[in-house]
C-alpha cells in the first residue's frame, strides 16, 4: 500500500505545487518495516522499502502498524486523525532534522493521509 | 448580485492595559443579556462569527468579541518591535474585566475556547461575581506541550504556514470545508510569534490544576463542552475537570474539534442553545 504514496501524491498538483520547494528524503517507519520516501520539488520520485544498510534521511516518522493502521482507516477515530494527533499520545516518533517536516508540515500531513481508505488520489 | 450585510458591526477602542495604551477591535451584534466572547490562542474574534450571525442568539443576547491585543485587528502596544509577546494570567485576566468594564456590561455571560476556556475557568475561580454565567469551550486545567513550540517563530519556518498546519487536525472530521479553511485562514494570518506568547498562557502560566476544584458554582455557574476531536484539549480532560467542580455541568460535542463555534457553528449551535436558555432560566 505504501508504494502506492508515489502516484496519489502526484496526482494531486495542488499538493505537488505546494511542495514545489521541498527537496528531501525521509524515513517512513510502520512497526518493524522502514521505507525510504525521496521528494524532488514536491514530486515523490520514490518509494524503496527497507530494510537498508545505511539509509540516508533528514528526518523519521516512527509508528507501529496499528497506530499507522489506525491512521489509515477511512474516518480514523479520535486520537489518530492527525500526525500530531499520535505525536500527542507520544504514538508516533518524530525524529532528525525537524525543521524540514515543520516547514512542510501540511504538505507531509496531507501526503500521507493520500493512503487513507477512501481518500482521492 | 446584490450586497448584502452581516448584522455585526465593529468599533476600535482606546484602552489602557497593563499601564500601557492599547487600540482594541471589538465587534458586536445583537439586544439583550452581554454575551462575551474569548477566542483562541493565534487566532481572533471572527471565530464567532456564527454566533453573531444567528437570530436565536442575537434575538436575545448582546454578543461582543474583541481581538486580543497583537491579534487580529487589534495593534500591539508601542515598543512591540523589540519585545518578545508572552501572555500570562494575569495580563488575560486584567484584559477580559477591564475590557468588560469598559464597554459597560452588567454581569457579562463569558464564553471562552481553548485559552478562552482556560481563563475561564480562572474567573470563574477569582472573579464569579463578574459574570451570570461562564462557559468554558475545550477548557481543561492544563495542557502539557506536544512539540516544540519555537517551530512557531523562527525565520526558517513561515508562520502562518505552521500555525494554520499545527492546529489543522483539531478540527473535527466532519466540519463543512468552508468552515474549516476559514477556521485555519485565521491562524495562517496571525503575526509573529502571537501564537507561540500565547501558548505561554496555554502550556505554562496558566497551569490551574491544583485549583480548579476551588470553584464554587453557586457564586457563579459553569458549563464545559468540549469537541470529541479535540487532542490538545481531550474530552477526558474535559470531564475531570467537570468532575472536580460540584454543580458544573458538561457537555462532549460528538463530532466537533477544538474550534467549535468556528469549524461547524450550525452542528455548535445544537449545544450552545440549550445551555443560554437554562442560563436565561436562571
């Protein structure tokens, strides 16, 4: 399902307009499997599933699979409808360079909501 | 098409507070029984717009929202260009009775969200006899803070951006879109570093755990709603704090987030009419 971020978040040229100056790499952490997402100019260019040697990143979203699951459903209960949301009950780690995902943060909080059940491509 | 106009009106006032003059914006609408309304950390009185726009509040009621100083289109005082802007409660409490006093209102009813709902809970303790009632929106007796809040004023991070991004999750899922992005709109056009001074108050200052059970309903009564999005303000916190006041009366908005009477003010209103018809019963 996660690689499917790549093309939702293309799709949508508001959101790749939005990011159009955001250049990076972050890890994408769900319970035990990482994913390295990489973003030239607010277009995903890819998303490589771990695990890796030495994965080079800015920054980390760290979840187990039943917080992200949580996340990810299509109407996510209280608690779980916002990365900050999990930030808050301490569910969800965000850690590195943090000025990045701070800078952008509509722009990573609406791509990853792309993976909801039921969210427009 | 043809123009058409909101019921509101809006004036400056010259004040002195905190022995410093100050140029406030307050906005009204409405007859009868003051109803005073405090916004939210960041953001100003448009939030309670909706209010202002509702015969069955205005029909009965005075509603009065003014912009804090530094918010919205009030000033910050002289000098602000070298100060760093930090809220506390003392300064919010000043700020609401003075301003109250001010405009003349006899026993305002006060309603406050979020920090407005903080320092309600403080006047309720400290000044009841100032108000006939006092209803605390997404009021809990303290928040611990859940990131770091200097990514709210500092040159590297657009401010509006952040702000409008930080609070963007506490509105609830099912608020209609253009109630929501104006709710958000608010935060995105706050100056810098307001938002982060008043979280100061949020986080920090205002920390009343260890008295709010101090409240005496009978001098002054109170009721709590709270939105069951909200997870700055949880309902649970809500509920303790309701819990812990003999005689205060609470309320869990199904569906609603931390902006209640701004994100969805028709499905707010289905919480708010109920509470001034007891408070006019009294």
């Amino acid at each position: 399902m996660i690689e499917t971020l790549q093309q939702r978040v293309n799709d949508d040229q508001g959101l790749v307009r939005r990011g159009r100056y955001l250049t990076t790499s972050f890890l994408l952490e769900v319970g035990a499997t990482p994913w390295l997402i990489s973003i030239f100019e607010g277009r995903i260019v890819s998303v490589t599933r771990g695990p890796f040697v030495m994965p080079s990143s800015s920054f980390a979203l760290r979840a187990s699979e039943q917080e992200w699951q949580k996340f990810w459903s299509r109407r996510p209960p209280p608690g779980s409808n916002d990365l900050l949301a999990l930030i808050k009950r301490r569910t969800l780690k965000a850690e590195g360079n943090l000025q990045i995902f701070m800078s952008h943060l509509r722009y990573f909080k609406e791509a990853l909501a792309k993976l909801r059940e039921g969210a427009a491509a | 098409m043809s123009a058409r106009f909101e019921p509101i009106t809006g004036r400056y006032m010259h004040l002195d507070l905190f022995g410093r003059p100050h140029r406030i914006y307050v906005e009204e609408a409405g007859e009868g029984t003051p109803l005073l309304c405090l916004h939210t950390a960041g953001s100003d009185g448009r939030q309670y717009r909706g209010l202002m726009n509702d015969a069955r509040v205005t029909g009965n009621h005075r509603v009065i929202a003014f912009d804090m100083p530094w918010h919205g289109k009030s000033s910050p005082p002289a000098g602000w260009h070298d100060e760093e802007y930090q809220l506390t409660s003392a300064q919010y409490t000043t700020m609401v009775l003075e301003i109250s006093a001010a405009l003349g209102l006899d026993r305002p009813i006060l309603i406050g969200c979020s920090i407005g709902g903080r320092i309600a809970l403080h006047l309720a303790l400290e000044h009841p006899e100032s108000f006939r009632a006092i209803i605390g929106l997404q009021a809990g007796a303290h928040v611990d803070p859940y990131y770091d809040l200097n990514f709210l004023h500092r040159a590297d991070v657009h401010g509006g951006e952040v702000c409008g991004a930080i609070v963007s999750g506490l509105v609830g899922p099912d608020a209609p879109d253009k109630e929501r992005w104006e709710t958000l709109w608010h935060y995105m056009q706050g100056g810098p570093g307001v938002f982060k001074g008043d979280l100061y108050f949020y986080k920090l200052d205002g920390d009343i755990r260890g008295r709010v059970a101090q409240i005496d309903t009978r001098r002054c009564p109170l009721f709590l709603l709270s939105g069951e999005y909200d997870y700055s303000c949880t309902p649970e916190e809500t509920l303790a704090v309701a819990k812990s006041i003999p005689g205060c009366e609470v309320t869990i908005m199904k569906g609603l987030g931390h902006f209640p009477m701004s994100e969805d003010p028709q499905a707010f209103m289905t919480h708010l009419l109920p509470v001034l018809e007891k408070i006019a019963g009294n």
